[in-house]
C-alpha cells in the first residue's frame, strides 16, 4: 500500500494519524517533529537538488539518513 502512496501524502498521514490520532501526541512533540522534518528535506533538497515534493522514500535511505544526522 505504501508504494503507491508519495511522500507527502506518507508524511502527512504519519503526522495527522500517526501522531495526532493515534499516540495524542503533544503540540510540542509535533513541533519537535515537524521541526526535524523541515531540516531533513533541506537537507536532502540540497543533496539531491530536488524539491521537497518531488523527493520520495526511496531517496531517504539509511545513508541519507546518517549523512543527515552527522
């Protein structure tokens, strides 16, 4: 089912169900997260010169994500 779906659509779906609905996450836990997806997609904007819409899961992979946080 996840293939089919883009990346936005992933993320939004992980911040209104995932955070919202299902762990009654905390504003200031959304913030947080929020706050490091912002980063994140700078990040792989610049990386991958994509814009962040046009990025999608596969471009995140493990050593993107490491990348990112060193």
């Amino acid at each position: 089912m996840t293939a089919n779906l883009s990346f936005p659509t992933l993320l939004e779906t992980f911040f209104t169900g995932r955070l919202v609905r299902q762990q009654q996450a905390s504003p200031h836990t959304i913030a947080s997260y929020r706050d490091t997806f912002c980063l994140l997609l700078r990040f792989a904007q610049q990386r991958f010169n994509k814009a962040p819409l046009a990025l999608t899961l596969a471009d995140l992979d493990a050593p993107v994500i490491s990348t990112f946080l060193d």
